[in-house]
C-alpha cells in the first residue's frame, strides 16, 4: 500500500497543451503533446493514449495536469518527459483539469 509520504514524493503541476498530433509510431492510438508548465519547469513533451475522446485541434488550450518528476520514457522514437493524468472511463481516457483558469506550474498540493 501506498504511504502520504510515497504520494508527497510526486511532482503534479498544470500545464496548457500547446500542440497536439497523431503518435504515427505509437503501438497504440496516442497523440504526442507539448505542454507548457510554466516558467521554472518549461515546455515538455508527452506521450498520452487519449485518441478516443480527443482530436488534436480540441487539445490546444486545454489545461490538464500531469506528473512531471518521472523519468524520461522512450516510446517509440519519441522521449516522453512528463505523464499527462486522466482516468480510465467507459469509453477511453479523460484528462483531469482544473475547474477554471489557473497559472502554469500551479503544483497540486
């Protein structure tokens, strides 16, 4: 089981997608993101197999958070630096975001 310790160890920030496309090597439907996290982490790259709710065009803008203190993971030829959160619902992946409008970087705290 999993500790508050083990949980306080993870780097959650948000971030604003600032580009979004079709992961043509991925093994499974993925889009490749860049997200802005603010000026003390920058723009980073992910990987996020969210093909069944989103298209590209309807990620650019949206804020979401993501887990930014993993390390890097090479997917195919693509280095994922950050992973993107959502949760596994009927019917695919839905990105958590805040309710409004908040600066990036904002640390879940």
């Amino acid at each position: 089981m999993a500790t508050f310790d083990d949980f306080m160890k993870l780097d959650i920030r948000v971030g604003t997608i600032t580009e979004a496309k079709v992961f043509e090597k991925a093994r499974r439907p993925a889009y490749q993101l860049r997200v802005d996290l603010g000026q003390e982490i920058g723009v980073k790259k992910s990987s996020a197999q969210i093909t069944d709710y989103y298209k590209p065009e309807d990620l650019i803008g949206k804020q979401v958070l993501a887990v930014v203190n993993f390390p890097p993971r090479q997917i195919a030829d693509f280095m994922s630096e950050v992973l993107v959160l959502g949760t596994y619902s009927d019917g695919g992946v839905v990105l958590i975001a805040p309710d409004r409008k908040v600066k990036n970087g904002d640390k879940l705290g």
